[in-house]
C-alpha cells in the first residue's frame, strides 16, 4: 500500500511540475507558500501575497518605473516626458489628506516614478513603492489644490515652550523662524548699509533699546524673503505688546493663526528653575528668580490686550495648554496650522472657479466685512428666499457662517443656510433673488424700555397687547396677553410689546404678520398690582414670611428640640424664634450672626438629654470611670432648672 501512495505522491508531483513549467512558458506569475505553518499564519502570507492581484486588481497591468531626481529632472528639461499634474505634490501623502507641500531642494531629496508619459515625484521611498502597488487609485484624486504658506504666531509666558515649538515648525516644513532679535540681527548682516540699519546702529552705539517701529520695519524686510512667501514663517515670542501689534497691523503683518500657549505660573517657575542650574549651560545668563519674576509680570501686564485685538478683530487666536507634553501640544499646533491651511486653499479654490467661499477664520476684520457687504446688509439671504424671515445677523460679531460670492460678503444666520447658499449661491443673490430685503424703514428695530419710554407720548399699539401671543393663539379671547415693557419692537414707526424673548424675535422674523392686527371689543381686565398693606393677614403673611417660616418649621422638624425642663411645645417655639431671628434678611449682620450663635448653643444644650440618657447608669459610678464631661454636662443641667433659656425669649 505504501508503494502505491508513493506512486500517487510521484505522479501528482510530476503533473504539478509540468504545470509550472507551462505557467512560466506563458509568463505567468505563480507563488509558493510553506503550508506546513500555523493556519492563521499560511492565510496571512496568501493575503499578503495575492493583495496586488485582488485589492489592486484594477492596476494589474498598470507598470511604474522607479527613477532617480537627477535622471527625473532631464527627463523633464528635454521634454522626454512630461510633469503630472499633481507637479511636486505628493499623490500618496494627498490621498492621506496632506494639505501642505513635501520641502525640496538640496537636503530634501524626493523619489520620482515614471508612469505612462508622465512623472510623479514622492516624498519618501515608501510612498514610491504605495505608488507603484496601485496607480490607478491616485489618478483619480483630485488635482492638488494652490500652494498656501504656513503663516504662525507664537505668543506665550517666559519658558512656555515658544521657541522649541517654532523652531520644530521650521525643521519640519521649511518655514522661516523669526523672533525680534532674529529679524533684526538679520537685516543688519544682510544690508549693513541700509538707512533702516544706519537708523537702529544710532540706537544701538548709544545702548538704547530699538524702537518698536524699527522693530516691525525688520521684520517686515525679513518677511520679504522668498521662502517666507512659498513656505511660510512662524513668529517667535511677538508681539508682546499691544503697541507692537498696531505697528504690524498698519505694516498688514497679520498671521493666519496666532497660537497662545497658556502654561500656569507654578509650572513657568519649575522650568525657569530647571533651566537655571542646568548642566549643559555654556555663560552666565540673566535668568535669576527675580528677573524672571519680572518678567512674568510684564508679560501679564501686556498679554490681554493683544489677546483681545486678535480675538475680537481677525477671530485668529488659538489657545493651547503647554502644561501637557511637547508631543500633544505639536500635534494641536500642528492640527490649527493644516485647518488654516485647508481653509485658504478651499477659499481660493472656489473663488477662483466662480463659486461661493466661507470666509469663516479668514481675518477678516468687522470694518471690511462691512464695506464688502452684499445687496442684503447683515440679513441671512437664505431665511429670506425660502421662508420671507428677516434674520438680522448682526447681533453676534462672529463670521463662522460668513460667505463670499461674487466680490460682497454675506451672513446666514446657521450651518444649515451657509450650506445651502455655498451650494447655489445665484439663487438668493440678485437677480434670481425671489425676495429683495426692504428699505431701513420697513425694517423692525429692536429697543430697549428705556429707548421705549423716551419716545413718549407715542404708546405701544394694540394697548400693548402681544401680537404675536394673539395671532398664533387664532385670535382667540385667551390669546390676549399683555407684553413685557422690556421687549419692545419698533416698526413702521409704531411700538409693540412682546410676551417674551421667543415672541419678540418671532416678530422680528415675519413682522408682516403681526403688525395690523385688531383687537376685539371684549378684552380681559387689566392687572393691576395691590399694595401689601391692603391683602388679608393670610395673604400678607403669604407674600412676606411664607418661605422663612416654612424653612423654620422644616428645620424644627427635622431636629425635634427638647430643652431640659421646658414642655416640647414651648422648646419647639422657642427654636422657631431663634431660628427667624437668624434668618430674617432684614436685620444687620451683626443681629443674624448674634441669633445663629444663640441657635447653636440651644441646639447644643438640648442635646444635654440625649447625652445623659445614653451614659447615665442605674448603678453608681465612681468619678474615674465616668466620662470626662459627664460630671459637667450633668452639674449644667441641674443648673437649668426652673431657667427659661432668654427671659424674653428672642430679646
């Protein structure tokens, strides 16, 4: 039996080996695996092996060429074959959701490929080798979209991280690192014989701090550099004054992004001391505990105005927690920085194909929103069109749901409406517009019930009654409610009273519907407030002490006094008074805190019967094996008899 399962295992061996003779014949591929491996493992390694041909079926036949950037560059300068169209973007890292351009040039070498006529250019081999799997997957990206530089800020505390931060940016994107040391120290090796450096060496021979303006001036000559315009710049520690962001603004040095590191002083003070005794520090520096103190005041000093100005006017601070690791806060840093950078590139990108924008984060300060406004002011044109509703955006200053179409800004009042206005612009703008918005006057105006009551003797129409409670309530007689003075609206030159805040922007909205409506001739009696002194006792008491009375019984409930001597009646009144006296919002301090001592030592005394009851014994004795306040707890209540706890009781 052995010699035939030997035949079988000769036979079949045979037939397989003229099969892979025939396979090779033909060119095609066959592999080999060990099967004698766990099962998990054998299907691993067959998954491994057959993804080219299954998950990359559609690039099965698709060859890509690996060249080198020297060979690549000919290539091109000969026009043997010609760039892609994703140029010197990576397609792997763009398929990954990379929004910033791989560094080139020396130091930074790529690894192009050739495919068909064209060649690609990969940032790392590994790329190259994702590449080469699957071609076809990449072609069907979308082109690359324009080239956006990285424009930073970093302000923060002393010893906040400002500095390790920004100089990572630049090793990691090729981005100019500036401080405002650096940006003069470069002007000054770079045009020794400018007049800006004959001005600032005039302050310098004397030994006299250059001035913020010359300051500015050098950093605005440094940014003129050409990497700062295809790569980018990061500011290091500045500003620092509110003064220095004025001379910026004025200069339009505006970062995209300003990151505010936040770092709490216990901390600042941990790291200035490490630093201080440092092992690796080459020369004395002026970092003692004094200065640095001085310094963290100073900073304190300065810091909330310029935190305001980037705040309020360009909507471009980010704060970050330095306090965390150094790898948290890059990876925050990093994450603002690429939004920015997706943020203009899908700007510019629609703009440029007649689209319309976000102008959300854009910098965009609250004047030039204004002289760009569209045909419909601050109104959301989208609750326009559909719903005819007069949505008055201004009152909140953000442009989170900020549009840009055609030149002119406008505001929606909500994701929903920004989404519809981006996807079909042309039709809530001028001339497919269905609505137009009315003219100032046909506009309701919100007012205050001082603003209100400066317009006397002009009254508030339908007697200042809620339209808007009224109509919606079908006109009915219980639907007549009368306004709140605070809420008033102004329209067509008359006043309304509104129930509430949601009444009141109702009106706002659709104030068509509310303003000419009448009232019947049956309308509910005014209220008209009675004065205390006239309500019944019941009712007085009602309005007055009901929540301090009910608060003394709750409490005389819950701890259930029983004064030596006295009856439980007359203990439990005499807690009450106690506790009204301590309780009574109209005495002066020095009353309420008198009463809420006398409360507590009542409280304590009536607390002498439980403790005796719980260590008083039939049986005698001796003083050492008593308590050791028992005797005077004991000798105290003895004294209490036939003693009231107050001779007048609350006196």
């Amino acid at each position: 039996m052995s010699n035939e399962l030997a035949e079988v295992y000769d036979n079949d061996t045979n037939r397989l080996a003229a099969v892979q003779e025939k396979l090779e014949e033909i060119l095609i591929p066959r592999i080999e695996l060990d099967a004698g491996r766990k099962p998990p493992i054998v299907r691993y390694q067959l998954a491994k092996r057959t993804r080219k041909i299954i998950q990359f079926r559609h690039s099965i036949f698709e060859r890509v060429y690996p060249i080198n950037e020297v060979l690549a560059l000919k290539m091109l300068r000969t026009g043997f074959k010609q760039p892609s169209r994703f140029g010197r973007w990576c397609p792997v890292q763009l398929a990954e959701g990379d929004c910033i351009q791989p560094m080139q040039g020396p130091g930074y070498p790529t690894y192009p490929a050739i495919y068909r006529n064209y060649i690609y250019f990969m940032a790392t081999s590994q790329n190259r080798d994702t590449f080469m799997h699957d071609p076809m997957t990449y072609l069907t990206l979308p082109s690359p979209k324009p080239v956006v530089p990285i424009r930073l800020a970093i302000i923060g505390p002393p010893k906040s991280g400002k500095t390790t931060l920004a100089k990572r940016f630049a090793d990691e994107f090729g981005l100019i690192r500036l401080s405002a040391g650096e940006a003069v120290r470069s002007v000054i090796d770079m045009q020794p014989k400018s007049a800006l450096v004959r001005t600032m060496n005039a302050f310098l021979y004397r030994g006299r701090a250059i001035p913020d303006e010359l300051v500015v001036q050098c950093i605005e000559v440094a940014l003129s550099n050409m990497q700062c315009s295809t790569r980018g710049y990061i500011l290091d520690g500045f500003p620092l004054s509110k003064h220095q962001v004025d001379m910026m603004t004025q200069r339009s040095i505006i970062p995209v992004r300003v990151l505010d590191i936040t770092v709490p002083s216990r901390e600042l003070v941990n790291r200035a001391t490490i630093d201080r005794y440092a092992a690796d520090k080459t020369f004395i520096q002026h970092d003692s505990a004094q200065i640095f103190a001085i310094k963290l005041a100073a900073w304190h000093k300065e810091i909330e105005p310029i935190r305001t100005w980037y705040q309020e006017q360009h909507s471009n601070l980010v704060t970050i927690e330095g306090q965390h690791s150094k790898w948290w806060v890059w990876n925050k840093a990093l994450e603002t920085a690429k939004e920015s950078v997706v943020q203009i590139q899908t700007y510019l990108q629609r703009i440029s194909e007649g689209k319309a924008a976000s102008i959300a984060d854009m910098c965009i300060t609250p004047h030039e929103f204004v002289q760009r406004l569209g045909d419909f002011d601050q109104y959301c044109p989208v609750s326009l069109a559909d719903g005819g509703e007069l949505v008055d955006c201004s009152t909140t200053k953000s442009l989170k749901y900020g549009v840009e179409f055609r030149g002119h800004y406008y505001k929606t009042c909500g994701d929903k409406e920004r989404d519809c206005f981006l996807k079909e612009p042309e039709k809530y703008v001028p001339p497919l517009a269905p609505r137009k918005l009315p003219s100032q006057d046909m506009r309701p105006k919100r007012l205050t019930g001082e603003e209100a009551r400066n317009m006397f003797p002009k009254s508030f129409e339908i007697q200042g009654y809620c339209p808007v409670t009224f109509l919606d309530g079908k006109l009915r007689y219980e639907a007549i409610v009368a306004g709140d003075p605070e809420m008033v609206v102004l329209y067509r030159e008359k006043l309304y009273s509104l129930q509430d805040e949601e009444k009141l922007q109702k009106f706002m909205r659709l104030p068509e519907n509310y303003w000419n409506l009448i009232l019947p001739h049956k309308l509910p009696p005014k209220k008209k407030a009675l004065p205390l002194s006239s309500l019944p006792m019941l009712g007085y008491m009602e309005q007055t002490v009901a929540a301090t009375i009910t608060k003394s019984l709750t409490a005389v409930g819950n701890f259930k006094p029983k004064y030596p001597f006295l009856t439980p009646t007359r203990s439990a009144l005499v807690y009450v008074a106690y506790n009204l006296k301590a309780n009574n919002p109209r005495n002066s301090d020095y009353i309420r805190k008198k009463y809420k001592r006398k409360l507590v030592e009542y409280e304590n005394t009536c607390k002498l019967i439980n403790y005796l009851g719980d260590n008083m014994t039939r049986r005698y004795k001796d003083p050492q094996n008593r308590p050791e306040e028992f005797d005077f707890k004991l000798e105290m209540f003895i004294q209490l008899k036939d003693k009231e706890p107050t001779s007048t009781w609350v006196a």
